[in-house]
C-alpha cells in the first residue's frame, strides 16, 4: 500500500491586500509516496467578482501569476534552492527552478501538470497534480502555498498559509511553513 499524507491548509490574506469579496481560501495536499503532489485549492466568496482566466489548452506559460494564480513554493532545509509552481484557472501552468532566493532562476524540467477548474456562483475548485523532480523525492521538504487573487475591478489580493513581514513576497522562506 502506498504511503499518502494529506494536509489541509487556509490561507490568509495579506494584511496590505483587500480580499475582494473572498470569504475563504482553503488548499488540501496530497502527498504520494512516488513523488506526486495533489492540490486543491477552494476559493469561497465573491467569485463571479473575480478575474478569471478563461480556460484554454494546457501548457506552459510566463506570467501567471499577473492574474488570478493559485501556487506552490517547495525548498528542503539543507539548502537555499526551492521550485516554483504556478497554476491557472484556464489550465496554463509554469514551473521554476532557483538556486537562492530570487536568484538563478530556469524554468524546471518537468512533466505538465495535470490541471482541472471547477466554477460556481460562490467557490472555484482548481486541483493540480504534479510530479516532484527525483532529486527531490525522499528529503525533508517544506512549502509555501499561496494564492494571486484579481478582481474584475483591478484589485489583486495575495493569500498565503503563511506570509513574511512587509510586502507579500512568496519567494521569501518564512511563507515556506508547511513541512510535506
């Protein structure tokens, strides 16, 4: 039998964002033994007040983040190199790799996730599954799950498990405060 871990997660509003009429952001994470990751990300509230991609062919794309983007940061604690995953409501996705924080970043090799959106008049339901790089399988990873949240009217809320002090910055290690 295989070995899955499941975490569920809220997230907070940044404290210099306005939540745009969302009530709620809540990520359920499954973590696979052979590597494979599932998130669930639940955004209640307001979401016919939200910017959202139309749904489009998959594949990969820069810039996600710019719109409504649910993500994930993944570091280990022996080094300062982390990934990045990005996940659109219209099925794009991106994935980086950096080896400190901000710095030397390339786009991961890696199989496209597998992504899936759901709407309502009151929750949008986005579940990705990705594949973690072997070099990362079977070491103490931690993660920062977060979300980019735009409004029709322009506004952009940042929501995280955790967030640093100042601005929002995903990238910055004390948003990486779930152990996998």
């Amino acid at each position: 039998m295989a070995n899955i871990s499941m975490t569920e997660v809220p997230l907070i509003c940044h404290a210099q964002s306005d939540s745009g009429g969302i009530e709620e952001i809540g990520v359920t994470i499954t973590h696979v033994e052979n590597g494979e990751l599932i998130l669930a990300y639940r955004v209640s509230g307001e979401v016919s007040a939200l910017k959202i991609p139309v749904q489009s062919n998959p594949g990969r794309m820069e810039g996600l983040w710019k719109n409504t983007c649910f993500e994930i940061f993944i570091g280990n604690f022996e080094d300062d190199g982390y990934l990045e995953f990005n996940f659109s409501p219209s099925r794009q996705w991106a994935a980086y790799q950096f080896a400190g924080y901000r710095s030397d970043m390339d786009d991961l090799d890696t199989k496209a996730p597998i992504i899936t959106v759901a709407q309502m008049a009151d929750a949008l339901t986005l579940i990705a599954t990705i594949m973690l790089p072997d070099a990362w399988q079977g070491r103490s990873l931690r993660a920062g799950i977060s979300a980019v949240i735009a409004t029709k009217t322009g506004d952009i809320s940042y929501w995280a498990a955790a967030h640093s002090a100042g601005k929002p910055d995903f990238h910055h290690k004390d948003c990486f405060a779930l152990q996998l």
